[in-house]
C-alpha cells in the first residue's frame, strides 16, 4: 500500500511538460554488474537504453531480491521540447504535400452553386384503356341491288347504329342540324337503301360490329356534340371525313338542272335538294319515288324523250341474297314548323293568335308553339276575315258578339270569324223575328221566358228559332183548356203536374200538359170510394199513392188508388 501512495504521488507531479516521461515507467537501468560472459549491449548517444539484450546462460537459483523503483532521470525540457516541435512540423509538412494532391488543379475561385432543386412533382394521370378498334369498314359505293362486300356491309351496319346515336343529339329545332342529318340519311340511303350480299356475310358482319354498338353510338353523338359554354357545335375527336364526290351523283344533278328540277350545285354529293329533285323528277315521269341516284335514272335521265322505258330485270349473281332495309332506311327527323309569315294580319288578329296559343308557348314547348300558331294562321286564312254586320240591327249585332265571344277570347280569330259566318248564316235562315202579337201578353211572356237561354247565350238566329218553334206549338194547342168544370183538388192538382212546363217549357207544352192531365183523369174514373175500408188500410192506400198525388195530377193518382184497393181484393 505504501508503495502504491508512492506511486500515485509519483504520477500526480508529471502534466502537460514531462510528456517525455510518458515514453515508459520501466526501470532501464541497468542491474549491478555481474560476471560478463558475453556484452550485454550498449546505450545510445543520447541515454536511451539499448532495444535488444544479451540472454545470460542460466545461472544457479538465487533468492529474488526485491528492488524499489527508481525515477528515470528527466530529460531537460529544451531537447524535449525542440523534439515535439520538429514532430509537429513534419506532421503539418506532410499534410501539406498530402492536401495539394487532393484538390482540383483549377486555380478559379469557388464559385457558390446553389443545391440542385428537385423538380416539382407533376400529375400524370393514369394510362386509359384504348378502346379497341372497330371492324375494318368500307364505304360502298352509290347505287342500288349492288352485291356488298363483308366490309362494305360493316359499314351499313356501323353507319345505321352511328346515325342513331346523331339522331339523338341532334337538335330538332335548328335547321342546320336538320339539314345536316337529313343530308347525311340521303347518302346512306343511296348507298344501303337496298343492296345484295353473299351467303352468311351479313349476319358475319352483325357479328363483327355489335360488340361495338355503344362505341358507334358514341361516334354518332359527337357528330353534333355542342361545347356547354358557347352551346355551339364541337368538333369531334375524329370529325367524319367529307364524302368523296360521286360520278354518278354528279351526271344527275346537272342532268336534273337542265331538265329544270332544281337538284343544287353539281358536286357530286348527295344532299336534300338532289333527293327532293330525283323524286320530283319521278313522281313526273311515273317511276317509284324512291329517291336514289342509280345508274338506271341516270341512263333515263340521258334519254333526250325520257320515255318510260321499262328496265329489264337484273338478274342476280349465284349464291346471294337480298337485302332491303324498311323504307325509309332511316326516317329523318320530324322539322318544327316555321313561324308563320303574320304581316298581313291585323294586330287584334295577332293578339289572338297569341292568346289561342298561349298555352301551348308556357307548358308545350316551342314546336307546339309553332304549330299552333301555323293552325291559327290556316284557320284565319279560311275563314275569308271578318264577315260584315252591318245590315243587322245593334240588337242582333250585340246578340252575334255575345254568342261568339268564349271564341274570341280562347280560339283564335279564325274560330272567331266562323262563329260569326254562322250567326249571320242561321239569322237568315230564321226569316227573322216571328210575330207575336196573336198571342195574349201571358203567353208572349211565357214564349220569351222559354226563349231566354237561347237569346242570351245562342245569337239570334237560334233566338228566332225558338220563338218560331213556341208560337207553332202554341198554334197547335188550340189553346188553354177549361178546368173550370173540376174540383178545387183536381184543379190544382193538375196544375201542380204542368207547373215546370209552365215555368220553362212555353205556353203550347203548358196547354199540351193540361190536356194531357184531363184526358187521364177522364179516363180514371174519377175518385174511388175508400169509406169501406178501415183507417188503417185506407191511410195504407194513401201513403202508397202520395207521390203520384203530388206530382202526377189527379188521373194518375185515382189510378194508383184503384190498384192499391185490388191488391186487397176490393173492387
């Protein structure tokens, strides 16, 4: 232990100036001198031991001898010292020639480069799909009963589900879009209006092309595809390619415009005014209006008599069929009616067609719109205008105007205008107002009162009437009867029955009533004797017949009392 606090304080005295005491603690000194067989070696200029030593031959076992350390003896802090510094200095030197080596030979001045930006990630949307590709299709040329490819009968079939497709997005109420489509039903009629075709090559070609029917329709659809913020027509993705000119096509149009039907500019396409041309040219020339521009109208059309000559039939190649689409293959769209030419009518007349067509403009749609007011203007132009009413009195001028006026306000002027030829039309029918001065003032009254609807709501004609048709009646009366010679109960009883043909019906049915009533209670007998019944029964009896004594007249309810008293055996 002592020894080792030896040690310790030994080791506290050594710091940053005895580092060349850190060389090593071992004890060099050499041991007391001993008998020398060989040289144990020697020290160095400078007082450090030797590094190799002599092995001595073994000597006899002695007791170990224990030796204490001794301090090495220091070194001055001069040499020591200068050492570090020439180690120092080498060290520095040799990172010096090491750093040159290392670095660029370019003796420019670092220039400072910004750390490279990563690029901003960009979205690339995913891969679509491709759409796969439709059937190889070739159009077929102009003409009719001509034998179609495979390919060209894929293109019927694919231009028939593409026109759908158009005929559903087109709009109906712009000429453009209308003549475009009807343009475009002119030449696939032309081409696939009736042709022919090998054994099992259509239903081949149905095969290849339905697969593909929602992709056609598509394609069909873009061809009038509108933008939604200018509404216009948009370009397709792939716009249907302008049909080549036709030979044929074009022989006809100018063959057509020489003859004076007006079939358009000879450009060989085939459009609505070439269509209407070839129809009119056969309709004149007593051929199947068909419409289409074969070789055979053309040879006919070449003809300088253009007689009717009848073509000899073609006879059909082997191992074919026929094929001929409905009639029209696709039928164009149905054109609104264009808003009829209104300047030569008034404004009142202007004012009713309007109110006529009302609405039909707030809950039908612009083309009931249209083809209302196309009714209204053929109605107004039929009815050869307002007739004139002059020649009549105000009164039957008011009496016109009334009937006429739920025609006026809700049917347009041309219902208006013929209600009013058939007001002046049944007037002079009538021979006008009858004279009813023959009548007493009782039945003058009762003659305009049953006359009243018909002078209020029927114009006067129909008013003259009715006064006619009551003053006939009454003539034929012969007058009111006389009741006088009956009791007060019948008397009553048989106006009471007349009452509602005295109220609404005119004197003659108000006297033909009262006859009628006296010749039933005439023929009844007259009342029959209930005293021999008891009260029970003949109060029975009379509730039975009460309503025949209220409303039926006095003949009707003796007669009913009479069948009541033979239900209970009394005679």
């Amino acid at each position: 232990m002592a020894a080792e606090e030896e040690n310790n304080k030994k080791n506290e005295g050594k710091g940053f100036a005895g580092l060349s005491s850190l060389v090593s603690d071992v004890d060099t000194t050499p041991p007391p001198p001993a008998p020398k067989t060989e040289s144990a070696g020697s020290t160095t200029s400078t007082g450090r031991p030797a590094a190799q030593t002599a092995q001595a031959p073994p000597q006899p076992q002695q007791p170990p001898q224990r030796q204490t350390y001794q301090e090495p003896p220091q070194p001055s802090s001069g040499s020591s010292g200068g050492k570090w510094i020439l180690g120092i200095a080498a060290v520095v030197g040799l990172l010096w020639l090491i750093g040159p080596s290392n670095k660029p030979t370019s003796s420019s001045a670092p220039a400072y480069s910004p750390p490279a930006q990563s690029a901003a990630p960009s979205y690339s949307p995913p891969a679509q799909p491709q759409a796969p590709s439709v059937p190889q299709e070739s159009k077929p040329p102009v003409g009719q009963d001509l034998v179609l490819s495979t390919a060209q009968i894929r293109y019927c079939l694919a231009e028939d589900i593409r026109m759908e497709g158009a005929k559903a997005a087109l709009n109906n109420y712009s000429d453009s879009d209308v003549d475009r489509f009807n343009a475009m039903v002119a030449d696939y009629n032309s081409r696939c209006g009736s042709f022919r075709y090998r054994s099992g090559a259509l239903e081949s070609a149905r095969r290849d092309v339905e697969p593909y029917r929602s992709q056609l329709q598509a394609e069909g659809r873009s061809r009038f595809a509108r933008s939604p913020s200018t509404r216009s027509l948009s370009a397709p993705a792939q716009a249907p390619a302008r049909p080549a000119p036709d030979a044929t096509v074009q022989a006809i149009q100018r063959k057509l415009n020489a003859l004076g039907y007006d079939a358009g500019s000879a450009d060989g396409l085939m459009g609505t005014k070439t269509r209407s041309a070839i129809l009119a040219f056969q309709r004149d020339s007593g051929l199947t209006p068909d419409g289409l521009p074969t070789s055979s109208l053309l040879q006919r059309l070449s003809d300088d008599r253009v007689a009717a000559v009848r073509e000899s039939p073609q006879v059909a190649p082997p191992n074919t069929s026929t094929f001929v689409p409905p009639s029209p293959a696709i039928p164009p769209p149905e054109r609104p009616p264009a808003r009829p030419d209104r300047t030569a009518v008034t404004d009142s007349e202007q004012s009713g067609m309007e109110r006529a067509c009302d609405s039909a403009r707030l809950y039908s749609g612009p083309s009931a719109y249209q083809s209302c007011l196309a009714r209204e203007m053929a109605s107004l132009k039929s009815s050869g205008g307002r007739p004139d009413l002059s020649r009549v009195t105000s009164a039957e001028r008011n009496s016109i105007e009334r009937a006429c006026d739920s025609a006026r306000q809700y049917s347009g002027p041309g219902a208006y205008y013929n209600c009013l030829n058939r007001e002046i039309a049944s007037l002079n029918a009538s021979r006008g107002r009858p004279d009813l001065s023959g009548a007493s003032p009782s039945e003058q009254a009762a003659i305009e009162r049953a006359c009243d609807s018909a002078r209020q709501y029927s114009g006067p004609g129909a008013y003259y009437n009715c006064l006619n048709r009551e003053l006939s009646s009454l003539n034929t009366s012969r007058g009111r009867p006389d009741i006088s010679r009956f009791s007060a109960f019948e008397q009553a009883a048989i106006e009471r029955a007349c009452d509602s043909a005295r109220q609404y019906s005119g004197p003659g049915a108000y006297y033909n009533c009262l006859n009628r009533e006296i010749s039933s209670l005439r023929s009844s007998g007259g009342t029959p004797d209930l005293s021999g019944l008891t009260s029970t029964t003949s109060a029975a009896i009379e509730r039975a017949c009460e309503s025949a004594r209220q409303y039926s007249g006095p003949g009707t309810y003796y007669n009913c009392l009479r069948r009541e008293l033979g239900k209970v055996g009394y005679r």
